[in-house]
C-alpha cells in the first residue's frame, strides 16, 4: 500500500475557480511534505515545502495546510487559470536518514477549462 | 528554472539496442536521481549518488546501470532495451545539506520500445 494517498485523482473545474486537493500520508518519522506541480511532458516543479512545525505555507495563488496530528496536508488554489492544468504530486519525506527518502502519490491531475 | 537538462526527450527504439539517457545539471548539486513514471502512477526511484564514484540502486529494481564519473553528468544506460522498459525517466538533483532541499527535476525522457 502506498504510504502517500492523494484525493481526488482527478478533477476538473472552470477557469476563476478554486479548488482543494488532498493527500493522506503515513509515513512515519517524518520529515518534511511537499507538493510538486508536473505539466505534461515535463517534470516535478516544487511549489511548496512544509516541514512538521508549519500549519499554512502560500506560493502565490497557491496554499498549502498541513496537519501533522492527523497526517493530512491539502493544497487550495485559489483563481485558477488554464495554465494550472498539470497534476500535481505530494511527496513526503521521512527523517529516518540524514538525507530523507522520498514518498511519492500518484497525482492529482488538474484540468482548467476556458 | 532549474539548470538540469535530460537528453533525448524522445526515444523509440527497438528491442535488444543499447540505450543511454543522458543527465547533466549546472548546480553543482552533489546528490542526483533516476526516477522511473509510468501514466497515472508514482515516481520510483531507482538509482541515486550521493556525488562522484559513488552510486546506489533505489527501490524499484532495474535492469539499468548508471555512472557518476563528473558531478555534473548522470547518465543512465540499458545494455539491452525490452518493450518492459517502455516508460518516462526523469533525472533530478539537490544539494546534500538537508532533507528540506529541494529536487530539481529535469524535463524527463520519454522511452518506447518496440
């Protein structure tokens, strides 16, 4: 089972309006979470990286939340344009080592339309 | 933008060829990765160094072999290909410092295999 759950797996919504994405994780001892924007084609760009003491991280029009009691991070975007079409990935990094093993979901595929 | 590069970012080939994907980054980054990202699924890694000479299979097994003679170049080689190695691998680096380090992904390649 994978340590990393994100929901849903896939959405679509109209351009100018929000949206939350989910991810469920287990990992454990952890480290740090981060959410990662991959357009088609090309890879993994980080928008944000939130460690166990940070509740609220933004990146512009993008928000992310982290609850590490209950293992649940979401990330909001407010707005949205046609250019966030992309999927989006939440990487979780354990602190079992001194450089961290990465945890990778499977994405969330965002489509914007006009 | 980050400064790493991958090479071809198409390659369709036939089966039992010998293939290299090449993986160069400007950064000065220590620490590079071989992630391998099928449709709709999780990125597994699976090679990584932590700088030259040095070099470390991931969690997914693969057939593949990789070098690290220059910090800056990490090419990944199939002796030979097999329609089972069909799939995007992308390159990523960071620095070894700390786990909140972000990757840097590079534009991936994309592998087909007749």
């Amino acid at each position: 089972k994978n340590q990393v759950e994100q929901s849903p797996q896939s959405l679509i919504i109209l351009e100018g309006k929000n949206c939350t994405l989910q991810c469920n994780y287990t990992v454990s001892p952890f480290s740090n979470l981060r959410w990662y924007k991959q357009d088609t084609g090309r890879g993994p760009v980080s928008l944000t990286i939130m460690t166990f003491s940070e509740n609220t991280k933004s990146n512009g029009r993008y928000t992310a939340t982290l609850d590490a009691d209950t293992k649940q991070s979401s990330l909001h975007i407010t707005a949205s344009q046609l250019s966030d079409s992309a999927s989006y990935i939440c990487v979780v990094i354990d602190r079992g080592s001194t450089l961290g093993r990465l945890y990778f979901g499977r994405g969330t595929q965002l489509t914007v339309w006009p | 933008e980050a400064d790493i590069y991958q090479t071809p970012r198409y390659l369709v080939i036939g089966t039992g060829k010998k293939i290299t994907l090449e993986c160069s980054q400007t950064m000065g980054h220590d620490k590079m990765y071989w992630y391998q990202q099928d449709p709709g699924m999780e990125l597994h890694l699976i090679h990584y160094s932590y700088g030259v000479n040095s070099t470390e299979k991931g969690d997914l097994s693969s057939e593949s072999t990789v070098s690290r003679i220059r910090t800056e170049h990490f090419p990944l080689t199939l002796e030979s290909a097999r329609p089972s190695h069909t799939s995007q691998y992308l390159c990523a680096s960071s620095e070894v410092v700390r786990s909140t380090d972000t990757q840097y992904f590079g534009p991936g390649t994309r592998l087909t295999v007749l």
